[in-house]
C-alpha cells in the first residue's frame, strides 16, 4: 500500500516516513501542497497523511480539491496531521471531508494505529487476510506466512507481493508493480521489477509445496497463482 506524505517540515517528514517503512509500507513525500495536489491529480494512493500549513497551497485547499474532483481518488482516505489543533480548523477539515486528525506533537505509535485503522476501514469488505496456497498476507498485522512460517521479505519485496496477493490470479502490469513498489524520486527503472520478481520466487522456491507461484505473461505482466498439482 503506497501512502502520500505531504509535509514540509523535511525533519519530521523523514521520521515519520521511516517509521512507516519499517513497518512495511510504502511512502512518498510531497514538501508543498502544490506538489500533493498534481500528484493526487495522477497517482493512487491508499491513504493520504496532510499537514495543513503548507507552502504554495494550504493542506485544506489540498483536501478540497482531492474531495471535489469525484472518482475513485476523490475517496482516499486522509489523515490530517498538523499543529493548528483549533476546533473551528479540526471541524473544518473533517467537514471538508477528512477522515481523522491527529494534532503535533504526537506520539508515533499513536499516528501508525491510526494509519492502520484507515488502511483497514479502507479495504471495506475485503477479506483481512488474502491468501494463494499456503502464502497467506495478514492486512492488519502487515505480515505474511508461508507454509506456516514468517516469510522474511525486504520492504519493496513486502510492497511488490503485497500488490500481488491482493489481485492473487490477475495479471498485472510491470508499470503497475513499478507505482506501487517505487516513489516518483527513486532513482529506478522498470527492470528493477525483474530483481524483486526473481528475488521472491527465490524465496517461495524454497518451499515448493506451498502452492504459490509468480507467472510471467509475456507482454501483460505478472500474476500470482497456485501452483498447478
């Protein structure tokens, strides 16, 4: 799951966005809310974490315009995190239609059970736990399994399968792969997918019998399926 991090405070913005890597998501960051408004004009984001006092544009002019644009990007889900902590701004902005508030300085594990909580909310009926054979993906707990055991996967590894397991027996572009591993700034091409593809096969070959595999469809993309019996 990719999240936008919009924060110019490049402090905070680092710390905050480590922490969320650590714990297996996916993080770009925008310093300006002109930069967060083109790339929510473009890119999907599974949450939106926005301050509001920011340069070139205000985070809730930001919000307004995410909300009025219509579409699927117009119900990301956003997190305000900001020091104006006043009632008229907090009732502002969730009237504007954020979905939670949380006022600096706060504590970290306070911001990521609240990350967790919109990712969750997010996700709606979707099924908590997506699994292919003996490869199963915990949403909550952000934690895969395989044949029983913790799979140990690197963070864009985490990120790649992820994106995988939850469309397990669709294909998918490797443009596709590459937007939700990958932020707009890191210095990548599309081949890296092809590493981290053959990195994690690596690693479910190591137990055959789990029944997972990653089929290259020539010209369309990835899947993961089943393993055929």
């Amino acid at each position: 799951m990719r999240i936008l991090l919009v924060e110019d405070h490049v402090e905070l913005s680092h710390w905050v966005s480590k922490a969320l890597r650590d714990a297996k998501l996916s993080v770009e960051c925008a310093t300006t809310g002109a930069d967060a408004d083109a790339l929510l004009h473009t890119q999907d984001y599974a949450l939106v974490i926005l301050d509001l006092t920011l340069p070139k544009m205000d985070g809730l002019e930001v919000l307004r315009r995410l909300r009025a644009r219509g579409g699927q990007r117009a119900r990301t889900p956003v997190l305000i995190l900001t020091a104006r902590g006043g009632l008229e701004e907090r009732v502002q902005g969730l009237n504007l239609g954020a979905d939670d508030y949380l006022a600096k300085p706060f504590e970290l594990a306070e911001l990521e059970a609240r990350v967790k909580a919109l990712l969750r909310r997010s996700v709606g009926n979707e099924a908590l736990v997506h699994r292919c054979g003996q490869l199963s993906f915990d949403t909550v707990a952000r934690m895969f399994s395989y044949c029983g055991e913790p799979l140990q996967l690197t963070p864009r590894e985490h990120a790649l399968l992820e994106t995988l397991i939850a469309r397990s027996g669709c294909a998918l572009s490797k443009e596709k792969l590459f937007d939700a591993v990958f932020a707009l700034d890191d210095d990548a091409n599309l081949d890296a997918i092809e590493l981290y593809i053959h990195r994690i096969r690596k690693k479910l070959d190591r137990h055959p019998e789990g029944g997972a595999a990653i089929v290259t469809l020539r010209g369309i993309g990835y899947l993961l399926q089943e393993r055929p019996a």
